[in-house]
C-alpha cells in the first residue's frame, strides 16, 4: 500500500484495483490524497492562482416540461401528460425566469425537462432561438444526453444532425444529466427505459468532436456496488482520455423520498469518500464540484478539502431532487463565506471555468 499511496500523492494515474484499495483507506487519508491530487491539476489555473482560488456560479436550472415516460424509479419529479400538474413552459415564463437570473448576476441557465413524448423538433428550436435573440448574453447548458436518445427516437433523425441544429440554434453546452451509473446492469435496475451507457457516452462523444463542452455526472448509493462506481469513473476516463470535452464531474448521492427505488441511502461520510476517490481516479478532468444541493453547505464545505474545487451554483432554481426531498438553499453571500471561511478567494466563474470578472488579479 505504500507504494500506491506514493503513486497517488505523486499524481500518476491508477488502474481500477488500485482504486478498489484506495476506496478503503481511512476518509482521513483518501481525502488528504484527493486534496493534493486538486492541488496539482490547478495549480496553473488563473495565473498560477488555482489553489487559492474556489470557483462558484450563478445560474438557474430550469426544467421545460415535467412530462416524461421513461419511468425511473429514482425519480420523483415525472408526471404523466394528463396529470394535473404536468406543464410545458411557455416563452413568457422562461423570459421571466431568465430576467430574474440576470438580476442576480446569472450567466446561464441548465435546462432540462422530461421525455415528452409529443414535443417536436421545431418547438426546441424555437425556443433556443428565442434565448438566443432575447438574451444573447446567456448560455443555454441544456438536454441531458438522455433526452437527446429520446430526440432521436422522437424526431427519427441522426444524432450528429440533432446536436448540430441544437447547437445552431443557440445551444452553447450540455450538461452530464442521466449519467447515474454507467453500468448497464445498474441502469436496467433503476431506469430501464432511458439512455444505456453506451449511447448516454456516445451522445458526449458527438458533442465533444462537434466544439460542444459536457460536464460528467455520477448519482450513487442506490443499487450498484463499489466496483459499478469505479467502473462509471473508467468509462468517464477513456471517454476523456478520446475527446476531451468534459469540464468538470459532479458526484451525488440518490435522494429516495417520494421515488419508487427501494434502496437504502448512504450518507456523508459515503459522499465524501467517493468524491474523494473522483478526484483520484479522474486525473484527465479538471474540475470537480462539491454537491451541496445534495449534502447541505456544511458537507459542501468540507468536500472543498476532498478533491472538490468548485461550490458548485447557487441554484436560484432546482425542481428534481427538492422532489425527492432535499431542502438545501444558499445564496451567494452564503457561498462567498464558505469559500472564505476555509481560507481561499471565492471567484464568479462561467460554464468553461473562467472567471466572469475576468484573470485573476
């Protein structure tokens, strides 16, 4: 074991059953491996300021419809079309969204939505070119690559083709929604009507080779085993290893309230030993954010020092897990005190990780 804990603190990367001993490590020595591995991937970040500096946003996640008929069980925000709270947004609702999320300093939006299943191709156009007329300073960080499967499916088109047309309309990233476990014996278990792993990467590939950032998701601590997790974290890798458009991983423990998946729950100390072993394992990505939305600020804050570099978005706006019962907030002054608390210079970052002010001064 010494040898490999040589090999971690020295960043060099490591295989699977490497992993397998890491994951058993005392937290306190995990997390003190992961926190030097965030140290050398960001050190030359802003101007050589990287380890000084905790990076947050300011965004809104708006979900366009609740529809959805794929099912999952971990999901508590689905409804059926003829359920009386199913909606579909309209322009002048996302405008007022919007407005409010510049009011507060916003850069972008993460939309998403559930698989309508009569949504057409032209009301996603149409409703990405009329962000992109009304609030051309605003990225749209949207579709999740299952939703794009499902476009597929929907609009009876290629892939390539969607994704570009998405982009051209004023489609600017696309986030690691869906990617749960990339297993697809965990996947047939909690969504097997969704995405498989395959096609959930490949959708990530096409975007990377067409000029399109993607984050890299993991929501844990349901059905699978350690060994599912670190093989999510292999397929993430080699997909980075190819293309490399992933700009950050973001990790999240399953939140069961109001879902139908009969699983227990792992807590922080599970949450923080996986973010930690992230950080590890994905040494070709250099971002990871702390998943306070799940986990509340406190351990928000303490995953700062277990790989993580980033808070993370204020979240002006979260539908999906408040359903299935968090009921974390935080704003930005909330954020800033965190982040200072702990020693480091909060800074407003954009979706590629740059900071909206501007280079560290």
């Amino acid at each position: 074991m010494d040898d490999l804990l040589q090999k971690t603190w020295n960043g060099e990367r490591v295989s699977e059953a490497e992993a397998l001993q890491l994951y058993s490590l005392p937290l306190e020595t995990l997390g003190a491996l992961a926190h030097r591995r965030r140290e050398l991937a960001k050190a030359k970040a802003f101007d050589g300021r990287g380890n000084e500096i905790i990076t947050y946003s300011i965004d809104r996640n708006i979900n366009y419809t609740n529809v959805c008929n794929v099912y999952c069980k971990f999901c508590a925000f689905w409804r059926s079309e003829k359920a009386a709270d199913a909606y579909v947004i309209s322009h002048a609702e996302i405008d007022q969204k919007i407005e409010e999320t510049l009011a507060l300093g916003g850069t972008q939006i993460l939309m998403q939505g559930g698989h309508h299943p009569k949504l057409t191709k032209q009301w996603y156009l149409d409703l990405l070119s009329h962000i992109r007329e009304t609030f051309p300073s605003i990225n749209v960080h949207g579709f999740s690559p299952s939703e794009f499967i499902h476009f597929q499916e929907v609009f009876d088109e290629p892939l390539e083709e969607i994704i570009r047309d998405f982009s051209a309309a004023g489609l600017g990233s696309i986030p690691g929604g869906g990617g749960e476990i990339l297993v697809d014996r965990v996947r047939q278990k909690i969504s097997p009507l969704k995405a498989m792993s395959d096609e959930w990467l490949e959708v990530m590939a096409i975007a990377h080779r067409q000029g399109l950032a993607t984050t890299a998701t993991m929501m844990f601590g349901h059905v699978e085993t350690v060994e599912e997790r670190i093989e999510h974290l292999e397929r993430v890798r080699v997909q980075q290893d190819e293309t490399k458009g992933f700009t950050a991983f973001i990790a999240w423990t399953f939140q069961s309230e109001n879902t139908k998946l009969n699983a227990p729950t792992v807590g922080a100390h599970e949450y923080l030993r996986m973010q930690s072993l992230s950080r590890i394992y994905l040494d070709n990505i250099d971002n990871l954010q702390s998943s306070w939305v799940t986990q509340g600020r406190e351990i928000g804050q303490i995953a700062l020092r277990h790989g993580a570099n980033d808070l993370g978005s204020i979240m002006i706006e979260e539908n999906v897990v408040s359903k299935a019962g968090t009921v974390y907030c935080m704003d930005v002054a909330d954020m800033q005190r965190l982040i200072k608390d702990l020693g480091y210079e909060p800074r407003q970052r954009d979706n590629w990780y740059a900071l909206v002010d501007g280079v560290a001064a």
